[in-house]
C-alpha cells in the first residue's frame, strides 16, 4: 500500500480519546496509536491536535459563572492533559512523539515553536500539540489549521463519530444527506458545523485541503492511502 498523503495533521476531539463517561479511553486510543505506528513506519509524517472536552470545555460554562476567557483557559490546559496521555501511549507503544503546547510545562512539555516542529519533525516523532492556539476564544479547529500551515503539513484530517459533513444533523435527522464534497464558500454559506467559520476561512486562505471522516479503526489508514471515504472540504 502506498500513501497518497504522507505530511498530515490529525485533529482529534477530547471525545474521541473518551468513554461514556468522558474519561481518557486508554484501551481505545491503544488501537489508533498501534495504526499509527504502522502508518509511520510507511513514512507518514503527522501531527495530532486534541481537544480538551472530555475534561473541560471552557465554552460549556454558563455565561456569568466566571470569567469567559479564564474559562478558555481551563478548556486549553485540559488539551495538555490529553496530550500527554495520548503522548504516554505512544511511549509505551514505541511511536517516536513529542507533545508540544502554546501552554508549555517547564520539563515536561517544550513550546510549540516553529524551530521545535521542525526539529521533530527531522526526527521522525509525531508531534502532539497541545494548548490550543493560547489565546482564548479560538477553538481546537482553528487551532488545527494554525499548526497544520506552521508545520508545514499538505491536508487536515478532521476526525468525528458521523461519516462526513451532512445538510443537516445525521443524529437528529435520518433524512440527512452527506456531501462528497464542499468548497470552504459553501461550508460557512450553508453553516454547517463541522467546523467554525474562522477555521474554515484560514483554511480557505491558506489553500488547505480538509477531509471530514469518522474515527473509527482503520479509516484513517484508508484516508491516508486516498480511499476515498469521508467529505473533502477545498477550494
């Protein structure tokens, strides 16, 4: 099997490294680091955003109860967290990895600095990000498509529980129909919230192809290798 994509970002919900009751699924996340080795051994070069919102969401919190932005904050230290359960796997795994965060631990977690990416990357280690983008009011979409165009990656894999981007909520609507493919005009025309608007707009830009798929085991070897499955969101 050969790889259609070889420098990929990976966008990773907190749920997604979750169970039903939101704690960090070690068992689950065992099966994507083991396909990951694999794929990384073929000669894939990735690099991994998570969320925090199996932990904390800052923007769950009711309006008024603190501080919005502290409340950002809580939400960006919560990626740290999964970061380096999702970091410790790999360890154990034997994946070459570095977590790397706009919220840097002194010790532990190095800043997410363009010299460090590089430097990782030469070094064939995934790189695990963390800490969202650092400032508050951006989201781990946006997030995604910052350090996919500072590391110099060529596609953004955006990970969800559904098969792609649907007209409508697939949950709620059993009538909804899933696109093969969206231009980034017509995601934010249409509304559709697979990511937000911001995301879309500096992907837009940036000329950042996006492939919406559902997490589950072996689809990201099949995205990787260009089955074509899930939704592309481009130019």
């Amino acid at each position: 099997m050969e790889l259609k994509y070889t420098k990929v970002l990976l966008k990773l919900s907190g749920m997604a490294v979750a169970n039903d009751q939101k704690d960090f699924d070690f068992s689950k996340v065992e099966k994507l680091v083991k396909e990951i080795k694999e794929l990384q051994n073929m000669g894939l070069q990735l690099a991994i955003v998570i969320g925090g919102g199996n932990i904390m969401r800052g923007r769950s919190i009711k309006k008024g109860e603190i501080d919005v932005d502290r409340a950002d904050y809580m939400g960006m230290l919560a990626t740290n967290i999964n970061s380096l359960a999702l970091g410790g796997i790999m360890d154990k795994l034997g994946v070459a990895n570095q977590v790397l965060s706009a919220w840097p631990m002194k010790g532990l977690v190095p800043e997410a600095s363009k010299d460090n990416m590089k430097k990782c990357l030469k070094e064939n280690k995934v790189i695990i990000f963390g800490g969202g983008t650092g400032l508050p009011g951006r989201s781990t979409d946006t997030t995604s498509t910052l350090r996919a165009k500072e590391a110099g990656m060529d596609i953004i894999l955006k990970s969800t529980d559904v098969a792609g981007v649907y007209d409508s909520d697939p949950h709620e609507n059993p009538d909804a129909k899933m696109y093969d493919s969206l231009t980034y005009d017509m995601a934010i025309e249409k509304k559709l919230k697979v990511m937000d608007e911001l995301a879309f707009n500096m992907a837009k830009e940036e000329d950042m192809k996006i492939i919406v798929f559902e997490m589950k085991e072996g689809n990201l070897t099949k995205v990787v290798s260009g089955e074509k499955i899930g939704t592309i969101v481009s130019n």
